[in-house]
C-alpha cells in the first residue's frame, strides 16, 4: 500500500469533525500532498528505519496525527500509538524505549513522558490553525509542515513499524474490499481495527473521524454520507 490510488481519488475520502463544529473534508489528492509534506518535515529528522514517533493520542485521532502516522510508516519509520480503552479512550501508554520523537496536540507538550524526546512536534487542533502558539522549544507542526512540497522524492511504501499499546500490528493486512462503504470513528481505533482502517483510507475509501461528538450527531452525519461500512473505536453505549 502507498499514495497512488488515493492521489487519484476525487471526492472527500476524510471527513474530520472536531469540537464545537470544527471541521475538514480533505479530497484523496489533498490527503496525499499533506502526507508527503510530513515525510518532508520528518525527514528533516532522519525519517528512516531508526526514527521512531510517539504518538501518545490524548485528545483521540485528529486528521493532523493521521497525516502524521502515514507520513512515518510509509517512509520507513515506526510509530507508537495510545492504545484505546473503554474507560478513557486512551491509556496512559509508556514512551518507547531508545530515541523517539513526539507529537502531541497543543496543551499536552508538558507530557513527563515527552522529556527523553529527541524533538517534540505540536500541533494546533483547530482544522484550518495556520500556526501553534508553542515556545522555541518546540516544533510548530502547523507552521513547518507547510513549508514542505506537495510531492517527495522517495519511494514510499508499506514497510513501517505500528505500535498500538504494547503490540505490534500488522497494518498491510486488511481485507481487499476494504474500500467500499463509509468508516465511522467516533474515538481513536482499537488496536485490531487499524488494519482495516488504514487499508481502507489507502484505497481511497471514505472515512469519518470525529473528535468531541455525541453519538446520534455522528450516526446522523455517516448515514447522510452514505453506505456505513462499520464503525471504529470506542462508542457509548
């Protein structure tokens, strides 16, 4: 799996809704450029088989940290994600071991577990925040990233590392038909949804991620989307 079937995809394959009605459609030629534009930031920073992300997810997954996962494990690298629970949405999951890079939303960066962090990327969760309000300290991902061209010069291709907790998850393994119909997520995956997620936004198939919405409003947008093909994360019951 890589960028080529959905840098042809016209149409919205990611539809991001955050707090108080925050949102983002991005077309599959959109999400590709701005995957690209993060292989470029984090190859600024030796993105390779030995940059590791941490990726702790306290707010849920917000567009910014998909475009962030994909930019690492298509160029290589290997991300360690919060793994999703029942109770909090996200555990209190331990930094990787080594050298590892962060990245966080804004009002997180004071994390403990950031401090052994080479570097600590900050983004501002506001779908169109063209900057984030952090000191030198750290990196304005909404600023930088942007700097980055819309295509990269590497091969890219599906031979990253995906951490979710303390398990090792075999993300190029989903289900071929995994383009059909609309992926609802109203929290940050489980740790065995990622495959079928990631391969599903891959080959251009329409996901709905949100942040901060209850869940009749969700339902009510996915079904006015279209098909639901299931639904990702935790859900209240």
């Amino acid at each position: 799996m890589d960028l080529s079937i959905i840098s042809r995809t016209g149409g919205p394959v990611l539809f991001w809704r955050g707090p108080d009605y925050d949102r983002l459609d991005l077309t599959g030629p959109v999400a590709a450029n701005w995957v690209n534009k993060g292989v470029g930031l984090f190859g600024d920073y030796d993105l390779g088989p030995d940059f590791t992300l941490f990726v702790p997810m306290p707010a849920g997954l917000h567009w910014r940290e998909l475009v962030a996962i994909l930019s690492v494990l298509l160029a290589d690298g290997r991300v360690v994600l919060g793994s999703a629970t029942s109770e909090s949405g996200v555990e209190d999951t331990a930094a990787p071991e080594g050298e590892f890079h962060a990245f966080v939303p804004l009002g997180h960066e004071g994390d403990e577990r950031l401090a052994p962090a080479e570097e600590v990327f900050v983004y501002n969760p506001p779908a169109l925040a063209l900057s984030t309000p952090v000191d030198e300290d750290f990196i304005d991902v909404n600023s930088a990233i942007r700097a980055y061209p819309d295509f990269t010069p590497r091969r890219l291709k599906s031979t990253g590392t995906l951490i979710v907790g303390d398990q090792e998850i075999q993300w190029t393994e989903s289900p071929a038909d995994s383009g059909a119909g609309i992926l609802v997520a109203n929290s940050t995956p489980l740790p065995d949804e990622w495959a079928t997620f990631l391969g599903h936004f891959l080959r251009g198939g329409e996901t709905l991620l949100a942040n901060g919405m209850d869940e009749v409003r969700i339902a009510n947008l996915a079904s006015s989307l279209g098909e639901v093909r299931g639904r990702l994360g935790t859900w209240t019951k």
